[in-house]
C-alpha cells in the first residue's frame, strides 16, 4: 500500500509540474538512436516484466530523460545494459535489431 500511494504521488507531481510524460510504466520513451535506428523504451513490456520503479529509478535512470547512450555504454552494462547483458535480458551483441528499428 505504502509503495501504491508512493507511486501515485510520484505520478501526481509529474503531471502537475507539467512535464512531458513519456514514461513508463504505461508510456515510451523513443531515443533517436544515433543512426542505428530508433530505439523505443517500451514502459509496460518492463512492467509485465514485474521490474519495479525502484529496480530503475534513480540507480540506473534519473527520471528526467537525459541519458545519452554511447556503444561504450552497450559493452560496458551501463544504462539498458545492466539488464540486457545478455543473462537478465537479451544482451547488445547480435541483438541490435530488438532495440533499434529502422
Ligand atoms: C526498466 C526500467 C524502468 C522502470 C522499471 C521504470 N522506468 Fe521510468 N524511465 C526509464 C527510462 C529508460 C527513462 C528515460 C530516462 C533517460 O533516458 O535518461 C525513464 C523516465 C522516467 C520519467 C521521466 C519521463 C520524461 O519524459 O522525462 C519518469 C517520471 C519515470 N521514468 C517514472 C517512473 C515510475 C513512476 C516508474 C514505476 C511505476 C518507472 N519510471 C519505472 C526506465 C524505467
Ligand atoms: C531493470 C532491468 C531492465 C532495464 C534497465 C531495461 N530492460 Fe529491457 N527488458 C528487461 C527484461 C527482463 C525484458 C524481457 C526479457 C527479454 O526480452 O530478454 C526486457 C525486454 C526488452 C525488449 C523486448 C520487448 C518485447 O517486445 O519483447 C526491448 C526492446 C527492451 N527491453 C529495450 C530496453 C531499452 C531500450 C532499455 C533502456 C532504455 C531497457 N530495455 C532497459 C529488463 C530491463
Ligand atoms: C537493449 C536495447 C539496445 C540494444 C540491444 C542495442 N542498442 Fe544501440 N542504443 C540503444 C539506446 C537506448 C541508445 C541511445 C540512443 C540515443 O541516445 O539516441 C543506443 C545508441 C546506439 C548508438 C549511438 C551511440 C552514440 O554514441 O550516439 C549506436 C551506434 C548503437 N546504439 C549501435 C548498436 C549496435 C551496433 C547494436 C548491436 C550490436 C545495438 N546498438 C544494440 C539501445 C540498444
């Protein structure tokens, strides 16, 4: 309960300060991709996944999108990589196509 009023309050906040709210659990965040194709974060496929805010947010991803994703970050589990390295989710390697769409 404690953590549903927490969650509630959050989202409360974000849409009162007026912030583009594309985010999850329920929305996408699209990165242009740096000319391997468009990337889109899917909110709800990672939710299904019983990820919980706290297993992202603030460790792995402020809550402001800002992150830039360099091909250091891919090999390096950093940002999406600390899951998708290949033993929590589907790894970078060979798997561009999954994450980045032309
Ligand atoms: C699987 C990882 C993941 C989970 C789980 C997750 N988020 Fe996020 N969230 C992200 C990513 C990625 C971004 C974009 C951050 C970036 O690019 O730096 C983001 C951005 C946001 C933003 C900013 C959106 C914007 O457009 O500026 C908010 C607010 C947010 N998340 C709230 C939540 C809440 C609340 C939950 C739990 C209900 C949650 N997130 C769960 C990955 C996650
Ligand atoms: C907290 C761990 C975690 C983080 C962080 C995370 N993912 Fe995932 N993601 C998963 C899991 C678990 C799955 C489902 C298992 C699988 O497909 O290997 C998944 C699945 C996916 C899928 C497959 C969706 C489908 O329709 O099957 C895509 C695409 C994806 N993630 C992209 C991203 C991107 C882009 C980021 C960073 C912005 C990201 N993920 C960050 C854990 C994570
Ligand atoms: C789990 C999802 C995911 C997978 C798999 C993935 N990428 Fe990415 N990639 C991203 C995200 C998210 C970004 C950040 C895009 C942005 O900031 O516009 C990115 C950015 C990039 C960039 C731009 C880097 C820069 O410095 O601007 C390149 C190039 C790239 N990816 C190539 C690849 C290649 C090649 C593969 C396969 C070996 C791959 N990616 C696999 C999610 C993924």
């Amino acid at each position: 309960m404690k953590t549903v009023v927490t969650i509630m309050a959050v989202w409360i906040a974000v849409v009162f300060i007026g912030s583009t709210f594309a985010s999850p659990p329920g929305r996408n965040v699209e990165y242009a991709g740096g000319g391997a194709g468009k990337v889109i974060f899917d909110g709800r496929v990672h939710a299904d996944q019983k990820i919980r805010c706290a297993d992202c947010h603030p460790k792995i991803f402020t809550m402001k999108k800002e992150s830039r994703m360099t091909m250091a970050d891919h090999n390096a589990n950093r940002f999406c990589f600390a899951c998708h390295d290949g033993k929590r989710a589907f790894s970078a390697a060979n798997n561009c196509a999954k994450c980045h769409k032309k």
